[in-house]
C-alpha cells in the first residue's frame, strides 16, 4: 500500500490544511481526498507535489507492506 503519511506530517508541521494542498496545486477535491486517504492518485499527481514543495518523494509517500492473508 502507498500512504501520503509522510505528506500529511509535513503538512502539519508546516502549519499547512488539506484545503491547501488543492488550492497550491489547483487539485479538485477528489484528488485531494484520494490523497488524504491513502487513495490512487497518478504519478504525475505526485510529481506536482514534490515539485511545488521542493520534496523529495520520500516527504510525500512511503510504501506499507501489505498484510499477508491467512490461507
């Protein structure tokens, strides 16, 4: 799984809301929630983040092992 934790950590750190995030990127809301939520969004979608806000991707995604399911 692809989580936007690390997005979301520097956003609070920075002082920044969700509602930021669409209004510095001219993202439509449900963009935005996708990515509040841990939801697909494009490569290119995150590509505007770390481009806008200088990130690495590091910063803005990190990949969770998804949970094995018992057999």
């Amino acid at each position: 799984m692809i989580s936007f934790k690390p997005l979301r950590m520097w956003m609070a750190g920075e002082g920044k809301e969700k509602t930021d995030l669409a209004k510095d990127l001219g993202l439509n809301a449900r963009t935005y929630q996708r990515i509040w939520k841990d939801g697909n969004v494009t490569t290119e979608t995150i590509d505007r983040i770390c481009e806008h806000y200088n990130l690495p991707v590091e910063k803005v995604i990190i990949r969770i092992p998804n949970k094995k399911k018992e057999q």
